[in-house]
C-alpha cells in the first residue's frame, strides 16, 4: 500500500475497528505486552451493562443515543421527567423567535464542536460551580462552554451570539478559557491553555475548509462555522436528505485536520491524529526498532474525539435538520478511561505487574501513562474490541434478532450503558478521586 493509501486508509472508520481486532488476535494467543485478557469475564460485563439500563431507561429502545446532548441533560427535582433539558430548552425559545430548523442545528452543532473539542481530561481536581449546582468532569466543562456560548465569546456576530464562527476563534485567548472555566491555583484545569490554542486551531481550520464550513456566502461578515457543515451535506443528495456517515465522517476528519496537534504521529509528512504505533503489532515485541514499531502495519487509529464528534451531531443533524443518515454501524465504541476503565475494573483486562510499577508516581495507587505509551495504545485497541462484544452479548440477551436492532444500537449500549457503568464503578472503589484504575496523562489535547 502507498504511502498515500496508508494515509488514507488509516483516517478510516473501517481502520479503526480493523486495527484495533487486529490487536485482539494477539490477545487471543496470549500475545499482548501489557494486559492479559479473560473473556469469560466479558459476560459479567455485559449483564452489568444489562441490569444498568433496565435500571434507568427499562430497555435498550429507550435509552438515547451517546453524544453531547446527554452532557447538558441535568438533574432538576422539580422537572416531571425529573432532568432539564438545557439545549432543548434554547431550541424551542428559538423557534419561538422564527429562528428556521436549519438554523436551529447550525447553532447546536456549532455549540457541540467547540464543546466536544474541549472535553479532554479535566483532572480530579477542577470543578465548575453554576445555578445548577457544583460540575465536575465532562458535564462541567459542557456547561461551561454552553455558558460561554450564551455570552457570545465564541460568535464575531453580535446580533447573534449562539453561533461559533471562525473569525471570533481566532481571537480567543487562554484568559477566555481560564475565566470561562473559572481556572484558579485552586481549581486547576489539566491543559488549559492547549484547550485554548485547540479552538483556535479550529478556527484555522474552519477558515481552510471552506468546502465543508463556509457555507454558501464566505465573506468577511459571513465567517465560516461548523454548522455550514449543513449545506455541504445537502450537496452530497441528490434529492432527499439521506446521506452516508461516511459523508459527515470526510467533513469531520478532512475539514477539521489542522486542528490536531502537528507532533502527533505522521505518515508522508501527513499528521494522522489519534493513532499510535502498537509496537505488538511489529511481529517483534519488546522491539527497540523505531522505525518498525512506527510503520504503517504497525499503527492503530482510533480518532476517538472525532468519533465522539460525529456521534454528538448526528442527533442535531437528524433530530433538528431531519438528515436520515445511513451505514451508522460503521462507527465504533469510544476508547476512553470510561469505557476502558469498566474492563480493568471487571478484571476482562488485567494489567502486567511490571508496567503497573513502571506507572506508579510516588504517593499514587494508580498507574498513569502517557497518552503515546504503548500500555495506553493496547488498552485503547483492546476496549474498542471488547465493546463490540458487550454490544453483542447485550444484544443477545434482549432478544433482537439482527434485522431489528435498533437504530445507533453501540450508542445505546454506550450511554446506558458501558460509559455509566464506568464511571459507578470508579465512583464505588475509588471515591476520593472517582478516577479510573488506569491513569492517561492528559495535557487536554488527547484524544
């Protein structure tokens, strides 16, 4: 394969999964570096998983999909379905102000890019305090950038300040995002100040992209924003709004290509974002030899933030916009600390005595590995497998054969689910910290 090809290929929806069982193999034979594997604990998993969503939604048809809609459903004991719904709630004051449903999703997805981009690792530490209440983790940082996003810090516009557009990006400074989050010596933010060189990359990036962003007017008063990723989908029908992931996919991880980090790894000159050499993958494990371990059939993707993008603006794309979008399936689970977390903590991956001293740092019980390590690189490939095959067990045991499954099935199963399931589980055995049993070094740009 090209070089070229690799390139291609390796930004690839069907890459990720294809790498990632590729590692899975090795598994199987007992080949893995840092983990050993026990899938008869996998069915322990998956009924965990079970009894979760039955707890919470009743079945797997009522629970929503995964995405950032969820992060901005919150508690509200005087509500009747017992949440407040913070998003829904700015979409009908602006359709009560005429605002058209295309619009309405511009503003969403715009809201949900710059939040998502965001979302990295905050730290045990930092908090988001808000009339809501006290916020820490992904649903402090999600309000947070909605309220910086009701303030119009995102928008060049100010007739309008729901909307995110290149122009106000650009001038974004680490002072925005340390007052939008309240950053202090006391309430630390893990890589605040990437966070904010992130949106202004992406501001960069929306300017570059004119094919997916700009919309169709791109003139100085008309900056470009992520929520003309609209009018490019409608130019990939021929008559009804009905269109591939893969569409939505090219704009996300073509259009929006500078955003990521520069030093990551790279092929042809190409930066490929998140994927890592997985030196099991060499044929020669323990190898010293860069430049095998970092070959193409040594990598493994996993564009896990763009994944986690894509998943979040579907239900804008279809909800608001009334998009059918196909071929759903082809997404993956997310290969975070959640959804890894949950397969540690249930003893279906066990981490190697000698990698679990090699992470540990004086004064923690928790080993913590840089992002690029290649214990975080196995974990990472390992969960995206693992969860398919929860998926299926689940599945299986709500008794849908396959030809009624319903739409965004892994989703479900991910917000019902494996995340919560993750997360209750660092909650209960780690509670001082609810951080997961393995640590990734964040500077708040991993994804």
């Amino acid at each position: 394969m090209s070089a070229s090809n690799s390139v291609m290929y390796l930004k690839s929806l069907k890459a990720v999964r294809e790498r990632s069982y590729a590692v899975y193999e090795r598994a199987q034979a007992g080949g893995l570096q840092h983990f050993e594997l026990s899938e008869d604990k996998i069915e322990p998993v998956a009924d965990y998983v079970l009894s979760l969503i039955e707890r919470d939604f009743g079945s797997i048809a009522s629970v929503p999909p995964h995405g950032r809609w969820r992060s901005y459903c919150v508690p509200d004991a005087e509500s009747p379905t017992g949440k407040r719904d913070l998003v829904g709630e700015h979409v009908a004051q602006w359709q009560a102000s005429d605002v058209s449903e295309w619009e309405c999703a511009r503003r969403v997805i715009d809201l949900f890019v710059v939040s998502v981009l965001i979302d990295a690792g905050a730290g045990s530490k930092w908090r988001y305090r808000d009339s809501l209440g006290t916020l820490e983790r992904t649903e402090g940082l999600g309000v947070a950038a909605l309220r910086m996003f009701e303030k119009g810090v995102f928008s060049s516009n100010p007739k309008n300040p729901f909307q995110a557009d290149a122009q106000a990006l650009l001038q974004l400074t680490d002072k925005d995002i340390r007052d939008g989050f309240q950053v202090s010596d006391d309430n630390p933010l893990l890589g605040c100040e990437n966070r904010a060189e992130l949106l202004r990359s992406l501001g960069r990036a929306l300017s570059d992209s004119s094919r997916y962003y700009g919309g169709k007017c791109v003139c100085s008063n008309h900056p470009a924003r992520p929520g003309f990723m609209l009018d490019y989908l409608s130019g990939c029908t021929e008559s009804s709004l009905t269109v591939s992931i893969d569409d939505i996919w090219d704009a996300i991880i073509d259009g929006l290509a500078p955003v990521w980090p520069a030093s990551r790894t790279q092929l042809d000159g190409v930066s490929l974002g998140d994927v890592w050499p997985c030196p099991v993958l060499s044929g020669t494990p323990g190898t010293d030899d860069a430049q095998q371990a970092t070959s193409p059939s040594c990598l493994v993707p996993f564009h896990k933030l763009s994944q986690w993008l894509t998943w979040s603006l579907l239900e804008a794309i279809v909800k608001l916009a009334k998009f059918t979008v196909t071929d759903t399936e082809k997404l993956t689970g997310l290969p975070e600390y959640r959804n890894g977390g949950l397969l540690v903590d249930m003893g279906v991956l066990s981490l190697k005595d000698a990698d679990r001293e090699r992470g540990l740092v004086p004064g923690s019980t928790i080993p913590q590995f840089e992002g690029s390590d290649p214990v975080i690189v196995e974990w990472r490939a390992m969960t995206v497998v693992l969860l398919d095959k929860v998926a299926e067990i689940v599945r299986q045991k709500c008794g849908l054969p396959e030809d009624s499954i319903p739409d965004m099935f892994l989703a479900r199963v991910l917000e019902g689910g494996t995340w919560k399931a993750g997360r209750e589980l660092a909650a209960k055995l780690r509670g001082d910290t609810k951080d997961p049993p393995i640590n990734i070094v964040s500077d708040g740009t991993l994804f």
